[in-house]
C-alpha cells in the first residue's frame, strides 16, 4: 500500500518550508493513480492546505488581513442571517 502526502507535493511546487498540516491517501492495490489523485486533490481541497499556501506565498500587510477577517464576518453573518 502507498501513500500520497501534501508535504512532499506541495512543499516542492510552492516553495513552502514547514508545511504544517499533513493529508494522507492510502492507496490500495487495485486503485488507479487517477483515482488515487483526484481523492487526494479533494482531500487537500477541503483541508485547506491550498488556500494557505496561496495566502502564504507573498506577505500580506496587516490592514489587509484585517479587511479580509471582516469581509468574511460579514459575510457569515449574512448566512446566519438567512
């Protein structure tokens, strides 16, 4: 049985050192790789290794994390309101 890992993948593409969050697929015998890939691409996605890694990749000023926390309280708010 193999293992695909967000660390070696991601790490590498994006130039991320201490990648910190760790997503796993186990595959079987009989699994194809795409199969296999599209679980893992899934998995990372609903993890949300992607969305940091991009977040991450350049520095973000401080007034801009602070607009975007509040963009997404609102936001919440308006789901909650529904």
């Amino acid at each position: 049985m193999r293992i695909l890992n967000s660390i070696s993948l991601y790490a590498s593409k994006t130039g991320l050192k201490g990648v910190i969050s760790l997503s796993e697929v186990k595959i079987g015998e009989n699994d194809s790789f795409e199969t296999a890939l599209k679980r893992f691409n899934r998995k990372i996605q609903q993890d949300g290794i992607l969305a940091e890694a991009r977040r991450r990749a350049h520095f973000e000023k401080p007034s801009v994390i602070r607009k975007r926390k509040e963009a997404a309280k609102r936001r919440k708010a308006i789901r909650k309101g529904q």
